[in-house]
C-alpha cells in the first residue's frame, strides 16, 4: 500500500523535517537527526508527535501519514516497538477527539504492512479500541471469519487471541450489533479448555446475560456446550440459563419468585424473560402436540382468554412456530416448531424420517418401474 508521506525525499532528511516541523510546534526535540539511526530518530519523533495530534494544521495528517511510511520501511525486528508507542499515543490521546484522523493513521499502518506481520495485532487492536470510541465500528473488519484467519496467520497465543476477540465482542455490542456479537463470544468461549475455563467466568456470564437480554434469540442449547459455561454448573446464573434451554414458564415463575434480587442484579427484564419464555414454553408444546386448545394455552402460559390469539400472531412472526388458529374448536393446529434443543433423540428422529421417505422414494420408483420398464 502507498502511504501518503509528508515530503518526497531522502528517509534522513524526512525525520530532519520531521523533527523540525514538530520542534516548531511546542515539542522539546532536537533538530539534529540522531547517530543511532532511522529507528531511534522515530522512537523520538513518536514519544512527541503530540503535538501534531493537538493542532489542527492542514498538514497534520502528512506529518503523521510521513511517520506511519518511515516505520513501514524499518526492519521488522525494529517496527515492533515503535508501533506499539505510535498505536497506545494514537488511542489514548484525548479521548474522542479526532477520531476519522486516528483511524486513518492506523488503517493506513494497518493495511501497509506485510499481512502476516504478527504486530498487526496490536494495530488491529487499536484500531477497534478507537472506532468503538466514536461508534464507527462499521468501517472496521470485525468478520468473524477473517478475524479467525487473523489470529492463525499472525500465530497469536492463547492470550493475545482471547484479547482480540473480546475486543471484537465489545465494540459490536456497543455498536448495537449483537448477533454478530454473540458469534464472537460463541468462539471465544470455545477457544478454551478444560484447563483455563475457570479463566472465563466473566466472559461466560456476560454471554449467557447478553443471549439472554437479546429480544431476537430463541435458542440456547448450545451454550450449555461450552466449557466455560459448564464450569458455572451449580450458580444461579447456570440454572437460570438450563431454564430458558428446556424448561417450561412455570419453572421460570418459581425461579423469579426465590431468586429476584439476582434477576434484577443481572439487568434482566422481568416482563421479558415472560414473554421469551412463553414463547419457549409454547414451541416445546408445539413440538409435542399438533393441536393444542386454548384452555391448555392459558394453563400452561398464563395468558388470559383474550390474549391466546394475539400470542399466537406474535408467536408466528418470530418464525420458530408455524400454526393457525381454529376458533371452532378454539385450538390451535401447528405445521412445525422448531426443537428447542437438538440432542440424541431428535438426530433420530429426523434419521427415522430421512429413512421413510427414502423407502417411499423406493416404493414411487418400483411402481414406476412395473408401469414403464424403461423408467
């Protein structure tokens, strides 16, 4: 990548005009271009380029841009340091102000270095830190699947990796995205072993509340997967999530009613953990029984008569039941739900029917068969 510099010559007479520019501005610095080389004149260049950041001088960004292109040319051996000064200045500086320039500084350190540069992880970090701080995480690659190929290209240790993700998460929850959001945590927690899940308590709890809280998520089964998640078995916060898995709105009711201080300590609405629950409540029932009577509904989800047909509206719109209302025999008749939990027994349920409409495909094409010969 070309990056903009801020005077097309020499890399000795750039940090002399560097170092000028920057003098000029406030900064103690000497003029003098240093005998240790190209990397020492930049590490002193960087330890006081704030002064560039707080000036609003049109030549601000080549300044900048002139040092971003002098540390691309170093060995890379020599980069490292130097961009972890240059990225902790450009994220904590001010926080807030002037973040497009910021952002454009690193995007351009970013994008200029050798793809495989393990020190693309801390620009990338910082890069995050920044647009999440002006909600402008939009413009920055967060794709699960190119962060994962990130952290194998870049070889990131356990740590680094478990930092890159939870960064990740952070700003697509603080940018509202949180499905995207949930994937991430999803693959963080499964990045764990059973050696260093007890490390992850936070992160667990924070998923199960966050998929809890989500207005758009329905299942949760597969959290009960995670090791992180199994190391909470026995907290509230385990039991709470085993309710909304597979548990019936009773069971939930009980739960509130001993334990609602904790609820309310998790940030969790009441009224909507109802209403996910009854829709839970009604999908589990829905896979059960075809035809399901309104006196049943009110029983089991504590809905008044007046309220059943109005359930079952907003139930259907979340497509995870498909059903009409039969108001004759006031029921209502499902087409399909979707399984609340995908274990042993619903794998053999759907081989039982993979295997009945293979034998009635058999059966179709034999009496084609004795019909037609040739068929």
């Amino acid at each position: 990548m070309s990056v903009p510099a801020f005077i097309d010559i020499t890399e000795d007479d750039q940090a002399s005009e560097l170092r000028a520019y920057i003098k000029s501005k406030g900064a103690e610095i000497s003029e003098e271009n240093s005998e240790g080389g190209l990397h020492v004149d930049l590490a002193q260049i960087i330890e006081a380029c704030d002064v560039c950041l707080k000036d609003d001088d049109k030549d601000v960004e080549s300044v900048m841009n002139s040092i971003v292109s002098l540390l691309l040319i170093l060995d890379a051996e020599k980069q490292e340091a130097l961009i972890e000064s240059l990225c902790e200045k450009l994220v904590k500086f001010r926080e807030g102000e002037r973040p497009s320039l910021r952002m454009q500084l690193l995007s351009n350190l970013f994008h200029g270095m050798d793809e495989n540069a393990p020190v693309r992880y801390t620009v990338l970090c910082s890069l995050i830190k920044v647009a999440a701080a002006c909600n402008a995480i939009a413009f920055i690659p967060t794709d699960l699947d190119q962060v994962a190929k990130w952290i194998v290209d870049w070889n990131l240790n356990t740590e680094k990796k478990h930092t890159l993700l939870r960064l990740v998460y952070e700003a697509l929850v603080d940018c509202k995205k949180s499905e995207a959001a949930a994937k991430v945590m999803v693959e963080l927690l499964g990045s764990y072993t059973e050696d260093n899940a007890s490390q992850a308590r936070v992160d667990a709890h924070r998923c199960i509340v966050r998929a809890l809280k989500d207005p758009n998520t329905f299942l949760f089964d597969h959290l009960l997967t995670l090791k992180p998640v199994r190391f909470l078995e026995g907290e509230l916060i385990h039991d709470l999530l085993t309710i909304f898995v597979s548990a019936k709105l009773a069971s939930y009711v009980k739960f509130y009613q001993n334990n609602k201080d904790f609820i309310d300590s998790l940030g969790l609405s009441h009224e909507q953990n109802m209403a996910k629950m009854r829709l839970l409540t009604f999908m589990g029932m829905a896979v059960e029984f075809k035809e399901i009577s309104f006196e049943t509904m009110q029983q089991e989800l504590l809905v008044g008569e007046d309220d059943v047909e109005a359930f079952v509206i907003d139930a259907v719109r979340t497509k995870m039941v498909y059903c009409k209302i039969d108001q004759t025999q006031q029921q209502v008749v499902v087409s399909h739900s979707t399984h609340r939990t995908f274990g042993k027994q619903q794998w053999q349920q759907l081989f039982d029917s993979l295997t009945s409409w293979k034998a009635n495909l058999a059966t179709v094409k034999s009496s084609l068969q004795t019909l037609s010969p040739s068929a």
